[in-house]
C-alpha cells in the first residue's frame, strides 16, 4: 500500500525530531515496506520549500518513496478540475493517487478527505484518510505496486 502526504501535513511528517502522529508511518515505511508517493514537479512541487525537497529526496534514495513527474497525470488532474464532484481545489492529490494506486492519504484538509473517499474520485479500493497516530491500523499492508 502507498500513502500521499498532503502538503498541510508535510512539515509534521518531515519534523526532526518526528511528530508523534507521523512516528507510525516512519516506521511502516521503514519496516513493513510501505512507499510514500510524491510528485516532483507541479503544485505539489510548487506548495512545498527547498527543505522539504531535500528530505523528500532522503526518503527516495533510502527506497521509502516514489517521486512521480506531474506530467504523468496531468490529463487526469485536468479531467478532475472540470469535475463538479470535486469540492477541494487539491485536483493534483486526486490525480496522483488515481494515477499512482495510493490510496492513504495523510491530510487535515477536510474538503480533500471528502474526495479521496468519494467512489466516484478514488475507488477499486477506495481511498483511507489517516490523520494521526490514532489511524496507524490503516498501515498494515505491505505491498505498493509503484
């Protein structure tokens, strides 16, 4: 399984020390052999600084995470925009995740947790919010495809 992390929940994931509620997630990706998904281009690219860049790219190199070129889904992201079922203006998270099969997503953006658990946005299997340690159950599958 993958997992996105939203950019209003970056600085706690990528926190030295780690935060409490992104401990779970560090050590599934380190042990169980979760992935997490990013983009490395685009608004995702756009919203995040330099640091988080960098520490991003740590999780890449260590085999943690996937980084995905923006391009790689950018119709999709498009489509999304001209769908009225969306009601966040997150269309690239929806995007990446349909595009990349990740289907955890750690947010606090209560309109991007109504879509990505929407049938219609994000299904086969539909998308999981975990918005803290009290959600780690959610990181009990190994297997990421991307």
């Amino acid at each position: 399984m993958c997992i996105i992390v939203d950019t209003d929940r970056l600085g706690v994931f990528l926190s030295n020390p780690i935060a409490d509620d992104a401990l779970p997630i560090h050590k599934w990706l380190r042990r169980k052999g979760g992935k997490l998904v990013y983009s490395t281009s685009g608004q995702f690219a756009d919203e995040i600084g330099e640091l988080s860049k960098r520490r991003l790219a740590e999780h890449y190199r260590a085999g943690r995470a996937t980084a995905i070129p923006a391009g790689e889904f950018r119709n999709d992201e498009q489509q999304l925009r001209n769908n009225s079922a969306v009601r966040s203006n997150d269309f690239h998270v929806l995007a990446l995740a349909r595009y990349s099969k990740a289907r955890i997503l750690y947010t606090g953006d209560t309109a991007l947790m109504q879509d990505f658990k929407d049938k219609r946005l994000v299904d086969k299997p539909r998308g999981k919010i975990y918005s803290g340690q009290q959600n780690a159950g959610l990181l009990t599958q190994s297997a990421c495809s991307i």
